[in-house]
C-alpha cells in the first residue's frame, strides 16, 4: 500500500474519532476516489504515491469548479463547504513553486528547448513539466510557457 494512501486512511480514522465531520467526510471521498482509480481499467492494482497525488489534485480541481458553480447560483455556504474541503486535501499535495520560481524554471525550460514562439509549446512543456513535476499545477506551467513564448515570439 502507498504510504500516501496509509496516510488518508490513518488520518480518515483520527478525524473519526474526534468526530471532525468536515475531514471525515473529504478523507472518505478522497479514500473512496483512490480506490475507484485502483479498480478501473482492465485489471485492478495498487496505486503508486504519484497517482494517488494525481487523484487527490483531480478531486481538488472538482471542488474548486464546483465552488464556482455554488457562487454562480447565489449559494457561497455550499461554495465555502466545497473550499474547505478542498482545503483539508490540500494538505496532502507537494508545496507549490512560487511565481518567481515558476517564471524561472520556464525561462530555463524554452532556453533547454530552444523554443522561439508557441508553435514550440509542445517542445518547452516537455522540459518543463519534467523539472517541475508535482510541484507546479500543469495549467498555471501551461499558461506561463504560453506567455513566456508569447512575448518572445
């Protein structure tokens, strides 16, 4: 088992016995997306530290859209119960780059590359989605290449 997937379940099991609603209810779900993940494909398997990471960022995603959605339609306590909850799975994603340090690893990735405009994206995402790895979101890397060959090109 994944020390990542251990750690979700040890903490799902302390925020029982404190009777933290909020914790319990997000840890369930997030147990209960790894989980689905294991068993779908063609074969079941266990998940890797990474993927779980991939699982835990996807359901962070849906809650912040569905946080969106709430404000949209006039309801921001469901909104803020969705932010919260992205909050408690936060805490088991990497530390993200600071902007600073996302400009400076773009900068060295389309240098590396050689990449002179954004027909080249493909060619500097490459490069910087390897340095960077899990501890930059891939949209925010995406949209600072984007402007990164923008305003060279």
């Amino acid at each position: 088992m994944s020390t990542l997937k251990e750690q979700l379940r040890s903490d799902l099991t302390a925020a029982m016995k404190v009777r933290n609603d909020l914790t319990r209810a997000t840890l369930r779900m997030a147990v209960a997306a790894v989980q689905t993940a294991e068993v779908s494909g063609t074969q079941a398997r266990e998940l890797s530290d990474d993927e779980v990471l991939a699982v835990i960022r996807r359901e962070v995603r849906k809650r912040h859209e569905s946080a969106d959605t709430y404000r949209g339609a006039g309801r921001p306590e469901l909104a803020d119960r969705e932010l919260a909850e992205a909050g408690v799975l936060e805490a088991y994603l990497p530390r993200q780059l600071d902007d600073a340090a996302v400009r400076a690893l773009v900068a060295a990735a389309i240098a590396d590359s050689g990449a002179s405009g954004p027909r080249d994206m493909g060619k500097a995402m490459g490069l910087a989605r390897k340095s960077a790895g899990a501890e930059v979101d891939g949209k925010r890397l995406s949209a600072e290449v984007n402007r990164q060959l923008r305003e060279s090109g």
